[in-house]
C-alpha cells in the first residue's frame, strides 16, 4: 500500500525541540510529556504542547514571562464521571494576580500578557495540561 499523502500531517510519537530535551530530566520528575507540535515537527504547524502533570512541584515556568503571540493554557482533572473536578490544585500567575485552580481550566493568555509562575500544589490524580501558542515555536519573552 502507498503511504498516504496527508501522513505528514499525523503525529503520534513524541519530537521534542532540543532546549527541552535538555530539561526533559527535570520535567520528568512531576509530569510526563505526551506530545509536542511545531513548525520543527510539522511545517507550517503552531505550537502545542501535552503532558499529563503527577506530582506536587514547583515546575519549570518557575519565572514571569510572555509571547509576541496569544497562548492558551489548559488544565484538565481526569476523572470521566467529574470531569470539571480538577483532583488538584494549580497555582498560576496572571500579570500581578494568583490564581489557584482546582476545576477543569482553560487560559486565554493574549500577546504580551506577563504569566507564570506556574506551581502544581496538589495532585490527587493525574492532571492533564496543555498549551498551545499561535506561531510556530514556544518561544518566551523575559
């Protein structure tokens, strides 16, 4: 059978950028990485990044920082017959204000809006995060 022409177009292996390969250590010990899309993975892609988070943890967006792009930051509790109870708790940074999230969550970040840090205080089970900026790559502005 000929490979299909779209095939490109599917990803179901993990392709991580090199930078976060290098920090993959560190990040595996509080979440484990899914999937990762960019314009590197796929041309002409925009970033999307997924991991499930599983343990208590200062993470890695430990500073404030933002994008020339929106971003949307998603935080999704994993039980099917409660699916809006997070089983936890996030705490992430909005410009100069907290906020503690322990409910299915979604973030509109726009252009240029400060966030992090991003802290995970609890997990009572597995706690399924994404986000997804709107170019090609996850870059941060400090």
């Amino acid at each position: 059978m000929a490979p299909l022409r779209t095939a490109k177009y599917v990803v179901t292996e993990l392709k991580m950028p090199e930078s976060k390969k290098l920090i993959d250590d560190e990040y595996s010990k509080y979440a484990r990485r899914i999937l990762w899309m960019d314009d590197e993975v796929v041309d002409g892609a925009f970033h999307m990044n997924t991991s499930w988070f599983l343990e208590v943890a200062q993470t890695l967006e430990d500073r404030p920082h933002a994008h020339d792009t929106d971003e949307i930051i998603g935080f999704f509790g994993s039980d099917p017959s409660d699916p809006w109870n997070l089983n936890g708790e996030v705490e992430i940074w909005l410009e100069d204000e907290k906020h503690v999230l322990d409910r299915t969550t979604m973030i509109f970040v726009p252009a240029g809006m400060v966030h992090c840090p991003l802290n995970i205080n609890r997990v009572d089970r597995p706690i399924f995060h994404f986000t997804i900026v709107t170019s090609g790559k996850y870059v941060q502005n400090k």
